[in-house]
C-alpha cells in the first residue's frame, strides 16, 4: 500500500476542510468499485452525510492503522470546489494523456492528479458548475454529493492550487457533457440495428415482450411528461446521472429503469435507448455479466420490467377510449377503466384520506413480502386495489423494491466486512502465537 499524500503535495483549498474518508475496493456484480469508509473505522461513509467525514490527518493517518486503500475528498454543495474526473485516457507505459483528455488539462488548467488506476486524472478547481447532466462517456464533472480518490500523483506543469475556472467549466460543460445527450443513443425505432452494433442491443431486441397497447410516445415528449409528474425531481436527478440516496451506481439504474418502465408502457427498445441518453449511462450497461450472454444493461431491463405492474397512459389515449369503446362496452365503463391507468401527475381528483391511508398501510404491509427481491403479485394487488391514484401505490411498491435491494446490498456488503474481520482476527492470532513461542524458546545464559 502506497503512502497517502502529505498535505503540502495537495492545494489547501481541498486540505482545510474536513470532508475527507477513506476508500477502500469492493467486488459488486463482477466489477471493482471504490466505496467510502468513515476515517479509523470499517463503516462506510456516506457523501450527503457530514458526520462520516473527518480533516484530513485523521484520513491519511487512518489509511495506515485500518484496511483500506487510500483517502478521499467529498464535495458539497456549501463549497466551491468542482471535480473533473477523466478516464480510460491516460498510457500508462507512456505517461501520456491521449489528445482530448490533454486540450481539457489545458483548457481547464488547475491542479491535476493521475488517478489511482493510473489510466486517467483527476482536475480539482473552483466556479459553479451549471445544472444538468454530469456525465458523458468517459467524462465526469460533479460539484456535489460525489467523492473524489485523491493521490496527490500531481501532473507537471499544472497548477498546485485549484483555481476558479468557472468559464471553462461552463463551456466544457456546454460542448461535452449537455451536448452529449444527441448523440449517445442506439438506433431509432425505424432503424435496423447496424451489423457491427453492439450485442446488447441485439440481445434486447430479441427478447423483447409483450408491451402495453398505448400508443408509443416519442422520446422527447416522454421526458418532458416525466420530468413534470409527481415524482419528477427523483426522475430528474436520475436522468442526470445523480446517484445520491443510492447505495451504488446500479441501485440507481435499476431506479431509473423502474420509472421508464412505467413511461415507456415496457418497451425494451425505448427503455434501451432512453437510459443510454441518461447520464447514468457507462459502459458497464453493455458488458456481458451473465453465463448465458446476457449484458447488465439487457438484465436490468428485464428486471425494471418485472417489477412494474402499472404503465403510463397518455390522457389522449383515455379521451379516445371514452368515446370508442371496444366490443359494445358502455363509455361510462371503458372511461373509468383507462382513468384508473392514468398518471398521477395529470388526474385532478386527490385521493380521499382513508384511500391514501389504506395504500400506505398495504404497502407497509406488503413490506413482509420483500424477503425474495420484490414484492409479491398478491401484495402489490392489494396495494393497488386499495389506492385512488395506481401511480402513487405503484410508487410506493417499487420504493420498497429498492430499499430491498439496498438492504441485501449492506448485507453482502456486510458479510465483506465480517470476512476481512475474521481475516484480521486470524492474522493477529497467529502473530501472537509466533510471539508466544519466540518468549518461551528463549532463555538468558
């Protein structure tokens, strides 16, 4: 394990003040990640909570007395800092940054690290980084609720200090990362996929089921309806690759993928090419995670899919039923159906006090049933039934569906722990039994 960095080799604006933890790998869904641990303890910090962050001493002399790999800075929304975060750019034979991550280096010119894995840097400066996405292919900005690895590795002729580039960030942000939202998409409806296109496109396209019988709405129109539902702020912050509330990056892609399971009415295609526009998007989304040739991105979709009962119908469609009803139903009947599948975002009627009671109540206890991954037909049923708006139940089932997955998350996060602690207990054993028996062979002439 590498020494962590002194505070001289790092610019002061980052050095005091105490948002500092120390991180550590972990193996999730056959991938390495880097988790954040509350400084001289086993626990994992949190980048929204202050309480598990420490000053920078106590997390560089930490790394040395507890198991971990290294230290890191949290950001906030209460300090200037930005974090430019580059990879998959940098040869490591080499030392040399590839051509666009150079001209962002020297664009951005502020202090600048390598990153652990040696393969991409890490620019730390101040300004005000404009809202929206934060992510575009194998470029990062966050300015909040995220942490950076820091090395202290610093890059040559760039600045020792982080230094406010707010009118860099702003174009950057402008030209890389809002723009990338046109062009990161797989191919449109009306397109056959390209022979050379990825497997799991294919793969989603192959396995595609049954969707509901509403009339498909086109991508731009979906998010505007989505941003401006009920539950838009959580839908908004997803889109935008804020993982905050979410104990990984893939609980908040399964999130993402619930929600437009329910505005895509479970049209794989659509749900595909909209979460590769997301800023959630990575190139995790296409790896092959399964034995039998299924991608991550094909498997969460397919698991969003399982657990979403109720679909979006656009009040177009409810209008249009009212007044052509199928097979000699009466209006009055076929209207009330297509309402009851309406979003909650556009019903006018609120729910009474005893039916949002009885959905929370259901949904409290449908909790029981969450022991197997997701609730039950026959909970989420119950819920149901018992709701004047399907949408806020349903948004209750799949919140229960997440904090599921967080909890079998902690718990293997948990046995992690349990094992490196046994790990630890056996190795000091054995040090103290090694002691033990250098004492008792060894006696004074």
């Amino acid at each position: 394990m590498e020494l962590p960095p002194t505070a001289d080799a790092l610019p002061n604006a980052l050095v005091e003040r105490d948002q500092w933890v120390c991180w550590r790998t972990q193996q999730r869904e056959d991938t390495q990640t880097k988790v954040p641990i509350v400084p001289e303890t086993t626990r994992f910090a949190s980048t929204t909570k202050p309480d598990t962050w420490r000053d920078f001493q106590t997390a560089r002399e930490a790394v040395t007395a507890t198991p971990v790999d290294g230290i890191g800075f949290v950001f906030t929304a209460d300090d200037p800092l930005i974090g430019v975060d580059l990879d998959s750019c940098r040869d490591v034979d080499t030392d040399e940054p590839a051509a666009w991550a150079s001209q962002l280096i020297d664009q951005l010119d502020s202090y600048t690290e390598v990153s652990p894995s040696g393969t991409g840097y890490h620019i730390l400066c101040t300004g005000t980084l404009p809202e929206g996405r934060n992510r575009a292919g194998d470029l990062e900005i966050y300015d909040r609720s995220r942490f950076f690895t820091v090395t202290g590795e610093h890059v040559a002729d760039t600045p020792t200090t982080a230094v406010d580039r707010t009118a860099a960030i702003k174009s950057i942000h402008a030209e890389e990362v809002a723009a990338g939202s046109t062009t990161e998409t797989s191919c449109s409806d009306s397109e056959s996929p390209a022979p050379d296109q990825s497997a799991s496109t294919d793969h989603i396209a192959r396995h595609r089921p049954e969707t509901s019988d509403v009339a498909a709405i086109d991508d731009e129109d979906l998010l505007d309806r989505a941003r401006n539902a009920a539950n838009g702020g959580k839908f908004s912050r997803l889109w935008n690759g804020d993982t905050s509330g979410y104990e990984s990056h893939s609980e908040a892609d399964m999130a993402l993928c619930q929600l437009l399971a329910f505005w895509t009415g479970c049209d794989r295609d659509q749900m595909d090419r909209l979460f590769r526009q997301s800023g959630l998007s990575r190139e995790k989304w296409d790896a092959v995670h399964y034995a039998d040739g299924t991608t991550y991105g094909a498997k969460t979709i397919t698991r969003a899919i399982s657990r979403t009962d109720d679909v979006y119908t656009p009040p177009e469609e409810t209008q249009s039923a009212a007044t052509a009803p199928d097979d000699g139903a009466s209006g009055d009947a076929t209207t009330a159906s297509a309402t009851t599948t309406t979003d909650a975002p556009t019903a006018s009627a609120s729910p009474t006090h005893a039916d949002a009671s009885s959905a929370t109540v259901s949904a409290s206890q449908s909790a029981e049933d969450t022991a197997s991954g997701s609730l039950s037909e026959t909970a989420r049923s119950t819920v149901l039934s018992g709701a004047a708006q399907p949408q806020v139940a349903t948004d209750q089932c799949n919140r229960i569906d997440e904090l599921t997955s967080r909890v079998e998350s902690l718990m293997e996060e948990n046995e992690a722990l349990r094992a490196d602690l046994a790990a630890e207990r056996s190795k000091r054993k054995e040090l103290e039994r090694e002691r033990d028996s250098n004492r008792i062979g060894w006696w004074p002439f």
